[in-house]
C-alpha cells in the first residue's frame, strides 16, 4: 500500500505538511460555515 511513497525523506516531510495544512484549512472553514449559518439562524 505504501510502495508509492518515495524514499526521500524531504518529500515525505513536505507532504506531510501538506495534509495538515488542508486538514486545518478544512477545519477552519467547516467552524466557521457552522457559526455564520448558526449566526443567521437567530
């Protein structure tokens, strides 16, 4: 499953990072979107 990795560790570190930024990203705008939508709720 992981064969399709590269060995470099550098580019291993580089995605990693990647992934969490979107990961925060989606995170942030997912509570963000809850509160705007609750805010216009009331």
């Amino acid at each position: 499953m992981l064969g399709f990795l590269p060995d470099d560790p550098v580019i291993l570190a580089i995605v990693a990072v990647l992934l969490a930024l979107v990961f925060f990203f989606y995170l942030l705008l997912r509570r963000t979107v809850l509160e705007f939508r609750d805010g216009m709720g009331r």
